[in-house]
C-alpha cells in the first residue's frame, strides 16, 4: 500500500529530492511480502 511506503521512507529518514529510493523502498516490501507469503 502507499502508505506503507510513505511510512518506510519514514524510517529511513528520507527527504525530498531522493524520489529514486522511492522505487528502491518499494521493490524491498515487495521482496519481502514475497518472502513472507512463501
């Protein structure tokens, strides 16, 4: 959900103008969702 990434990016103390680790937080939630459903 957006939220969850918005919250991850949180965690991560991003900032604005690093709009590419956007994808890169994404692409880790999805990896482990993944995971966690496997």
């Amino acid at each position: 959900k957006t939220v969850d990434i918005l919250v991850e990016l949180g965690k991560r103390r991003m900032v604005g103008g690093q709009e590419d680790m956007i994808v890169d937080v994404a692409l880790d939630l999805l990896a482990a969702q993944k995971e966690q459903n496997a």
